[in-house]
C-alpha cells in the first residue's frame, strides 16, 4: 500500500514538473512574441523615418532595412508605404530648391522597383504600373516591369499594355538590350493571363525586328513569338 502511495506520489510530482515546463515555454514565447513585435515596430519607425529624409544615403539605409525584412518574412503597411514613395522619389514625389528638383535618385527608385516585386500587393502593381510609364531611366523602368513580372497581376491587360507602351517608347528614345530582354521575360510569365494578345505580340515582334538589339534578345523574342503563335493555333 506504502509502496502504491509512493507511486502516486512520484507520477504527480512528475505531472507538476511537467506542467510547469509547459507554462514556463509558453511563457517564454509569450515573452519572445512581444519582443519581437516591439522590435518591428521600432524598425517599422525607423524605415518610415529614413524613408522621408533628405539625402540619397539614408534612404538607402532604409531600403536595406526593408530588403532585411522581406528576406526574413516580414513585412507591414509601413515597410509597403515606405517602397512605394521611395519608388517614386524624383518622379511622383518631387523636392525643388530654386526650380532644381533635388530628389532625382534613379538608383533609389532602382531598388524600391526590385523590392517592390518581393510584395505580391495590388498597391505593388499600382505603383510599379506608375513608374513604367512616367520614369526616362532605362534601370528604373527595367526594374519596374521584372517586378511587375514577377508580381503576376495583369487585370484586364493593364499591365501588359503597360509594358508595351514603355516598349515603344524606349525604342525610340534609349533602345537598351536588357531593358528589351526584362520586357521579354515580363511577356513570358503574364501571357497566360493576357487576354488579347494581339498589342503583346505586335510588341515582340517590334523586339525581333530591331537590330539596335543584341542578338540573342532577338533570338528570345523570335521563340517567344513561335511559342505564342503556336498556343494561339492550337
């Protein structure tokens, strides 16, 4: 009987430890969950700060903060709001001093483009469709359409006749091989959701046809067209 109480004392002291073990995780993630959302809200602070400064550099500390959080999964409304002006400094967001727009960054914008294709958002895609179509530097619209690539959204073909008209444009005023290529590679992976493809054909076929390109971008767009073209008939 001594024996059996033993028994019943050990399998509860066993039950309690146990017990506490399990509190005392669930207390430390707790802990560990709160900490880790005041850090982000700290660093969301400080992207959004950095962000809105004057100078080229520290704007650049903030895109390296933001690139740090997507790389770890996270990212927030501040960390989009932040992608979204930076993509436009010097475009839609414009600082002048004496008539002198002073916040001309194409790099800035450059990397905002890039970051902006790891956030899959409508906002994304609205703000990438912007810069395509207003931004002169060949990077930034390069960078822009490999987002909007990626992204994937192309509602009602606007993406697509978005990527056209920066086509024309740019082979007219700056034809460059990668911008052309970054076009080519935009037109592969939204073909499926493109519902006329008439202005997207017409466009690779513009791509194929200019010599101004290097010779396998015209080699891309030349298979480009025979795989369409071969969807179509189908």
């Amino acid at each position: 009987m001594k024996t059996v109480r033993v028994a019943a004392a050990v399998c509860a002291g066993l039950f309690c430890m146990n017990l506490f073990a399990q509190q005392q995780q669930v207390t430390r993630k707790t802990e560990t969950t709160v900490e880790e959302e005041y850090l982000s809200n700290v660093e969301d602070v400080i992207i959004r700060e950095l962000s809105q400064a004057e100078d080229r550099d520290n704007k650049f500390v903030s895109l390296q903060y933001i690139e740090n959080a997507l790389a770890a999964g996270r990212t927030s409304p501040d960390i989009q709001t932040a992608l979204e002006s930076l993509a436009g400094e010097g475009i839609t967001t414009q600082s002048r001093t004496n008539g002198r727009l002073m916040n001309n960054f194409p790099d800035v914008r450059t990397k905002a483009c890039e970051l902006l294709g790891q956030l899959p958002t409508e906002e994304s895609k609205t703000t990438l469709v912007k810069i395509a179509l207003a931004d002169n530097e060949p990077m930034v619209v390069t960078a822009a359409i490999r987002s909007l690539g990626d992204i994937g959204i192309n509602s009602n073909d606007e993406v697509v006749s978005t990527i056209a008209w920066a086509q024309k444009k740019f082979a007219v005023l700056n034809p460059t091989s990668s911008l052309a290529l970054e076009i080519l590679f935009a037109y592969e992976k939204l073909a499926p959701t493109v519902q006329d493809k008439g202005p997207m054909i017409q466009s690779i076929s513009s791509i194929a046809s200019n010599y101004t390109y290097a010779t396998p971008v015209r080699t891309k767009a030349l298979d480009l067209l025979k795989t369409l073209t071969g969807q179509a008939s189908r």
